[in-house]
C-alpha cells in the first residue's frame, strides 16, 4: 500500500481501526481478528489504531498478544483518559495521574516497551488541557511514549495544547455525512503541521450500503446507544436514500461504495489525513485497502460533496449527552 507521512513515522495511506474486534458493533470472533491482524500487515498496512477503553482492555490485549513478534512493522497508536458511567456512556477522566496509570496498563497489554501514538481520547472538562498534555509529555519524556495527540478537540483546544507539548496528530469524526472536520480543524492542523486521523471515515458503516437501522442492530451494537440519532428508523429511511445515488457514482467509477468513501476523503484533503476505517471482517478490509487506487476527478468530489453532507443527512451523529460532553466544534 501506498504510505504517507504522519508526524515523525511513515505509514500506510489508510489505516486499521481495531475497536471492532472487540467492542463497539456486535460481538466479533477472536480467531478471525487473530488472522485479520496478521492479513492487514501483510496486505501493508502500516498503522494500527485502539485505545485502553475499547472492551475495557481487551482490544489492546488482542493486538499485544497476536503481533508482539511483529511489532517492528507497524506504527501503534492508543488511547487513554475515556472511562464510563453506569449507563455505559463514555466519561473523559483527564487527571495526570490517571493518564500516567493509564499508559502503563496499555504498554502491558500492547506487550511493548513503547506506544508509537498516545492520544487523549476525550478532553475532561475538569482538567485543563494544558494539564493533561503535560502529563503525556512527560510519558515522552520517560521513553514510554514516542509522540501524542488529541482526539474530538476544538481548534481552540488543539492551539493551547500545542502551545504546552507538541501534538503529532488529531483524530476526529469525518466522512462524507460528518463534515465537523472543515469548519477549521483541517485548516488548523495544516498550520500547526498536525496529522488530521479521520475515524468512521465510512459513517458506521452506512457508506458500505451494508448497515441497518437500529430495529436490526445486535445488544450493544454503538448505532443502537451513543450513535444512534441517525439510525433511528425514519431518519435512516431518509439517509438511505441518499444511497440510490451514491451506488450509481460508484458503479460509474467502478468502485464499491466503502472504496467511493475512503477515496473521497483522500481526495478531499489531497491525501493529507490517515483514515482509519475500523472492521471485524478480513474481506471489508481487503476492499478498504483497494481505495487508495481509486482516483477520483474533481467533478465528481464535488457531486458526492454535493449530494451527502450536514445539510443533507438527517440526524445528529451522537446522542445529546454525548454531543454536550465533546470538545469539538459542534454539528
């Protein structure tokens, strides 16, 4: 696969969200992820990306124990400073005590002596960025980190931390129907010289044609709780079909609907940002791959830009509680 620049460390121009091996859309098959795991480097990517609250370990766990022997051939990013309450809702806990704790957890679950990417996950409100960040940086500091970053953030925020610890990357919602990112973060971490990490790059799935609304979703699938406005049955009889369209766009460019996604975001950007499509499936992320051939002219950037955006979809990308507790610029 092609590779790019992020920060200090070269990697694969698409990345692999790990999360849903192990929580997030339904349960998943350990065997499979083993096997999925060693596919992806092998088909060459070169970017792995989890965090500590991802099966409250044992996603981090999962990777540690199937490629420790390959750790040398990818660039590893976690996450920390994210629990939840008793309702499941996710909680940032930015204290730095905390973070330090955090991160020794992680580097025993990864089986590695040092995370290549450590990103606060969420900005607690109770914490000064500038505290938190400063904490990461002293993980840099001990050896235990190599470079941080910054997840759902404002530019505000993004500029304040960067000002108290050099911030490598932001990861960040951003896809054709959560376009949040171009209301300045884009713009920001370009200035800074920030890597932009878009994750849901294919919507939860929608994008792929293969997603159902929430009547259909499996016990604990994130569409049926803190995703869920717009899986909702009228607002996804609504989003789909926007799909008729979308398929023909890619028919025409003889593409699937997931590499149509992930193309448009690489050409969007100039391939500037990493996305980090997430999958349980080996072949989902064989096809994923296969975007980065996808050339896509500007006409047709401006159809898709056109035809699925904030104004276009219907529904919020969080739930109320989740939406007041992010950092970010607000859809």
């Amino acid at each position: 696969m092609r590779t790019v620049s992020l920060g200090p460390f070269t990697v694969s121009a698409i990345g692999l969200g790990c999360m849903n091996m192990s929580a997030g859309y339904g349960p998943a098959d350990q065997a499979t992820s083993e096997k999925l795991l060693h596919a992806a480097l092998d088909r060459g990517y070169r970017f792995l990306d989890t965090a500590a609250i991802y099966g409250f370990g044992d996603n981090e766990k999962l990777i540690g124990r199937t490629l420790a022997a390959r750790r040398d051939q990818y660039v590893l990013a976690t996450k920390c400073g994210m629990t939840r309450d008793q309702q499941g809702l996710p909680r940032p806990s930015g204290r730095p005590e905390r973070l330090q704790r955090e991160c020794e957890q992680s580097l025993r679950n990864l089986q590695t002596e040092v995370i290549d990417l450590y990103y606060l996950h969420r900005v607690d409100p109770d914490v000064p960025v500038e505290e938190s960040v400063g904490a990461l940086g002293e993980l840099v500091r001990q050896g235990k980190v190599r470079t941080i970053g910054l997840s759902e953030v404002c530019c505000d925020t993004l500029r304040r931390a960067h000002q108290e610890f050099p911030i490598t990357a932001v990861q960040s919602e951003y896809s054709l129907w959560s376009r949040t990112a171009e209301r300045g973060m884009l713009t920001t971490c370009e200035e800074l010289g920030v890597t932009f990490v878009p994750f849901s790059p294919l919507a939860r799935g929608f994008l792929t044609g293969k997603a159902s609304d929430v009547t259909t979703l499996s016990e604990g699938d994130i569409r049926q709780t803190i995703a869920r406005p717009r899986f909702e049955p009228e607002a996804f009889a609504r989003n789909s079909e926007l799909l008729v369209p979308y398929r023909a766009i890619a028919e025409r460019i003889e593409c699937s609907p997931a590499q149509l996604a992930l193309a448009w975001l690489l050409a969007k950007t100039g391939g500037k940002v990493v996305p980090i499509p997430g999958t349980k499936h080996i072949d989902f992320m064989e096809e994923n791959a296969g975007a980065v051939e996808v050339v896509l002219d500007d006409a047709t950037v401006i159809e898709l830009d056109a035809l699925i955006n904030d104004d276009t979809v219907s529904g919020a990308r969080y739930a109320d509680a989740v939406m007041d507790s992010i950092d970010s610029e607000r859809d």
